[in-house]
C-alpha cells in the first residue's frame, strides 16, 4: 500500500509539472496572439482613420503615428520605454508598419504593454499550480484514509495470520471486509487454517491413540509369555525364543513410551518449570549408571549449571546423553563429563569419527546398526534443548566424540515449524 | 512365621485376556482373586466385599477407574489400590496417587513385577512398611532394608538387597533375565543387557547367600532364574 501510494505521489508531481509548464506556453502563446492582434486592429484602425482623412493623435507610448520619407518592411519587437503614467520603464510590445495613404508616408507604431499580459499568464500558472496542488492534496489525503479503512482489515488479519499457532484451540479471528477480494481471501484462510488444525489435531491425536492402543495388547502378550514360563512345560530352547520375545516387547515399549515423549514434546505439553541443579543430577545419575555398567564414568565440575527447566525433562535428557555415550563406548574406555561454564561436555571414546554427523539428531539414524537401540535417544535430547532453546554440538575431538550442551545459550523459543 | 499368607484381591480390568493371566499368575500363591469386567460391577464388587488389594485399570470399558477409586474412598475401604493405565503420563499418575491409590504400573508390565509391587502395597497397607518377611532361615527386614541368615546380618548392596526382596516375592517363578532386569533398572536396563551385567548381581547375591548355606536361586532353562527351596 504505501508503495502504491508513493508510486501515486510520484506520478501526480510529475503530472503537475507537465501539466503546468504545457499551461505556461499555451497561455503564453495565447497571450501573445491576443497581444498581436490587438496590435494588428488598432493599426488597421488608425489606417483606416488616416485614409478617411482624420488625423489621429498620437498617444505615446500607445500610439505614435509619424510621417516618414520612405517605406519600411513592418516589424513586430519587444521594447523598453519610459511610461509616463507609471512613471518608469516598461516593456513594451511594438507593431511599428509603414503605410501610404493619401500621398503621405506614415510609420505607425501601436505598442501594448506586456506587463499586463505577462501578469495574466503567472496569474493564470500560479492559481492553477494552487488548484492543482489543493485537489492533489485532498485526494491523496482521501485516498489515504480511504485506503487505511480498506486496508484495516487486511492488516489485521495479517497479524493475526503471524500470530497464527497450531497450539491455541481458538479459531483465526478474521476481520471481515467490504472488498470482494479481501473477503474472499478471508475465507479462504480460514478454510486452509481450520484445515491445518484439523490434521495437524488428527496427527497427534494418532500419535497418541497408537502408542496408547499398543499398550494393552503389549501387556497381554507379556502377561501371557510370562504365564507360559512358569507352566514348566516348555524345554530350554522354547524358553530361550520366549525371553527374547519379552526382550523384543521391550524394545517396542520403550520405542512407544518414546515417541510419546517426542510427540508430547512437539506438542508443548511440558510447562512445568523448576531450578534445576544439572550438576547435582549428573551425580546422582551417574551414581546410577554405575550400579549398571562397568564402564567407568568420570565427572569433572568446574562449575555449577542451573538450569530452569521441567525436572522431568531434565533427567531424561542428562540420562539420554549419557547413555548414549555408553552404549558407544568402544573398547570399554572410560566416560569423561565435564560442567564448565554453563557447558555440559560428555566425551566417549571412538576410534572413527562419525560419517553422517548431521543425522546423529535425526530419528532411528543408527550409525552402527549392530546397537538395538531405539535410535530416539538423541532426537530426544535434541528436541528437550530445543524446546529450551539450549544449544547442543558434536564434534569429534582426539579420537573422542564429544557432545555438548550449553545451558546458557537460551534463544527464545521456537515457534512451531516443524 | 511363614508370611505369605494369602490374599483376596479384585482385577478391575476390562480385557479379558490380561484379567485372566493376572488371576493364573496371582493364584499360583493360593490367593483369592475376583474379577469385575467393567465399571459397574467393580463398583458393586468394591461396596460389597473387602479386599486386601484391589487392581484397578483406568480405562474400565464403561467408565473410569478412578472413579472406583473415589467411590472407594468415599466409603473408606481399606483396600490397597494399585492403577493400571496404559498412558505414561505423569499427570495421569500423579492423579491416580491424589486420589489415593497406593501405586501405579504403566502397561506394559511383567506379572512378577505386579506381584512384588502388590507385596509392597499389602506391607505398606497392614504393617506400616515394617515387615519382616522370613523364607526359611532368611529373613529381609523391609523397614531396616537389611536381610539376615539365621539372624546373622548379610551386607548386601542395595541392587543386591531389592533383588533378594525380588526373587522372594516371586518365589518358585521362573524370572527371566529381562524381567530382573527392568525391575531393577526400568527403563535404562537396556544398557545392563549389553553388558551382561545383571550377572554380576545375582552371581554376587548367590555367592552370598551359598556362603551361609542359604541355595535357593537356582538357574532355570540355561539362562532364567528361580527362588525355590526344592
């Protein structure tokens, strides 16, 4: 809008300036012709009294009639002389023609002030400049605020589409609009957003029901194997397929309460907030990994890390990342943790760096496929740190990979876009 | 003193399949078990008889669990309640606790762990969580959290310590290496099978139990295991 308008500004200015000086010269030129002719009939005036034998007198600097010896070619000029009813010099127009009449050579000379006709012309220039500029005025003003009330639900439904989030339950609240096209437009959007709610409802509500649904058909099956076991009836190999059976229930639990977690994450559904003391935490989870696993876990602590977060999410994402780094831990070599700065450091020890480090975040990207792991443990992390807007790298550093998170980088959090 | 006395209990539980393999699991003990199939007649089961331990599914076919729940509330049964749910969310959890139930299990769960939760509840329920609970020569003092052969004090770790408590509950079954595994670690015993390191602790518990002449974990079909005095 407001180009249209500066494009209309423009183009009116230059409208106007063409428009004047074309009315600069045509008046002018109308002057002129209207001077000219004045001259040319007052000459032929005085012609006509001079040969009817009058003798008119002449009325410097308007009319001064001479007798001359010889005849001249007539001549139009502009002149200056002194004029005694104004009291100073003037410019003039001049017919000067030479005639004979009755026997006698005349020069006669009908001047006509120029002053007065060039005063007409910037007369007539000046009011239509004004004219022109007061209707320009008016109407870009009108336009303006004819345009502002046109416009007005247009702007607001814009704002309304930035603020457009899949998370409120409320509607697009749209302006309705007189203009054919807004309104148009108007329906369409709500059309399109009531759409993209829906699915994106229908989605999670998917998400949910499945991974809800498994549940109950999962714990038969369990219940059942575990009903088989103890009937004493089967042999050793039938018992070995039904243990990897509950471990294969397993995976799938975990892989379901997972992808509960992640789509709860997207959806926002964690607002609980508390100080958390990442330090502490990783002690006391590291104090249980230890009861797990012989793998060593050593914890350096330069620095405290407090973090305002949902403990929940918190435990989840220190766990994830350091279970990530033992199941990756090649040759049994210890796990270095280091808080420093904000920053929470776990290295594991790894004779090759990553080949596709830019999927490591990505869900079920497994860089070793002989790990049965759900592969949504680090999607999981990544998802938490951006939710908090912490921000997590990887690099591969003296034969370690080394992932870090930096509490203190809180970016405002992100909308929803993926 | 031998205290697995038994119990009666109601499986509030809508599907009929895993209702049925609670109750084949839980009788084995010589436990009484009622059903109710849904929401009306665990109300009328729960107004009308005493229960020891009452098994309650959230999502009973025709109205809620919880429900049961504040009903027996309001009629101050003293029934321990254990909530089954198959959602994992903490706020449906924290619900369930609010309103009173003694413990809360997430489909899907492993029979054994039920049981020992349900032996917990029971504890807590009757005894303040201050129970002796003797097999034989052993005795685990849940209220000390410490065990004792013929009174003569083991020093267990506290993995070593829940397992034993473990293993006793679910005494002459057969837990597989899995079963033991989540119950000690939950979700992060995926990590312990890599290692095998669910070895370390039973093998440790055994060898401390063999020393004082207490062999009750036997290994079952090469790789499960047993609590059985046979």
């Amino acid at each position: 809008m407001r180009k249209a308008s500066k494009s209309f500004l423009w183009a009116s200015m230059l409208l106007m300036v063409l428009s004047t000086i074309a009315l600069f010269f045509y008046v002018r030129w109308l002057l002129e012709q209207e001077v000219e002719e004045e001259l040319f009939s007052a000459e032929a005036r005085i012609e006509s009294a001079l040969s009817a034998g009058q003798h008119p007198s002449s009325l410097a600097p308007i009319i001064e009639i001479n007798e001359v010896d010889e005849l001249k070619t007539p001549f139009t000029k502009d002149t200056v002389i002194y004029d005694p009813s104004q009291d100073e010099m003037e410019l003039f127009r001049e017919l000067s023609t030479y005639k004979r009449i009755n026997n006698k050579s005349y020069k006669i000379s009908v001047r006509v002030l120029v002053v007065e006709t060039n005063q007409i012309l910037w007369a007539i220039i000046l009011s239509y400049i004004v004219i022109i500029f007061l209707v320009f005025v008016f109407q870009f003003y009108l336009n303006k605020s004819s345009n502002k009330k046109i416009w007005n639900p247009f702007f607001h439904n814009l704002e309304q589409m930035k603020k457009f989030s899949l998370l409120s339950k409320e509607p697009i609240q749209l302006l309705d609009s007189e203009i054919l096209e807004f309104s148009e437009l108007n329906k369409e959007i709500a059309l399109l957003t009531g759409k993209v709610r829906d699915d994106y409802e229908n989605l999670k509500q998917y998400t949910e029901d499945v991974s809800h649904e498994l549940q109950t058909p999962l714990a038969i099956i369990q219940a059942k194997i575990e009903n088989i076991i103890n009937d004493q009836t089967v042999t050793e190999v039938q018992f070995n397929q039904l243990a990897s059976i509950q471990k294969d229930i397993q995976r799938l639990t975990q892989l379901n309460k997972r992808l509960a977690l992640l789509t709860k994450l997207e959806n926002h559904q964690f607002t609980h907030r508390a100080n958390i003391d990442i330090t502490d935490l990783i002690a006391q989870i590291i104090s249980n990994f230890n009861e797990i696993s012989t793998i060593s876990l050593t914890f350096e602590k330069a620095s405290n890390i407090m973090a305002n977060i949902d403990p929940y999410l918190a435990e989840i994402l220190c766990n994830n990342i350091i279970s990530n780094a033992i199941k990756h831990s090649s040759h049994r070599k210890p796990i270095n943790i280091e808080a420093k700065d904000m920053v929470l450091s776990v290295y594991n020890y790894g004779p090759t760096p990553i080949v596709n480090p830019q999927y490591l975040f990505t869900r079920f990207y497994r860089e070793n496929k002989e790990f049965k792991s759900t592969g949504l443990g680090l999607a999981i992390v990544k998802k938490i740190c951006e939710l908090y807007g912490y921000e997590i790298t990887y690099a591969y550093i003296n034969e370690h990979h080394c992932f870090s998170i930096d509490f203190g980088s809180t970016k405002s959090t992100r909308k929803l876009s993926s | 003193m031998y205290y697995f006395f038994w119990m009666k209990l109601l499986i509030a539980e809508d599907e009929i399949s895993l209702q049925q393999s609670i109750v084949t699991y839980l009788e084995r003990d010589g436990n009484v078990c009622e059903c109710a199939s849904n929401y009306e007649e665990a109300i009328y089961k729960v107004s009308l008889y005493d229960y020891d331990v009452i098994i309650l599914d959230v999502n009973l076919v025709t109205g809620s669990g919880l429900e049961v729940l504040k009903q027996l509330k309001k009629e101050k049964k003293k029934a321990g309640v254990i909530i089954i749910s198959a959602n994992n969310s903490l706020n449906d959890k924290l619900e369930g606790l609010d309103l009173g139930a003694d413990d809360y299990i997430t489909k899907p769960f492993h029979l054994a762990e039920l049981n020992s939760r349900i032996k917990a509840v029971l504890r807590r329920g009757k005894f303040g969580g201050d129970e002796n609970i003797v097999f034989n020569e052993i005795r685990v003092d849940t209220g000390a959290k410490s065990a004792y052969v013929l009174d003569k004090p083991l020093t267990l770790t506290r993995k070593e310590y829940d397992l034993l408590l473990f293993f006793i509950t679910n005494k002459n079954r057969i837990l597989s290496k899995e079963i033991i595994a989540e119950h000690l670690w939950g979700d992060n015993s995926d990590l312990a099978d890599n290692f095998d390191f669910i070895y370390v602790h039973i093998n440790n518990l055994r060898k401390k139990l063999t020393s004082e002449g207490a062999k009750y974990i036997k290994t079952a079909y090469g790789s499960g295991y047993k609590f059985t005095e046979e």
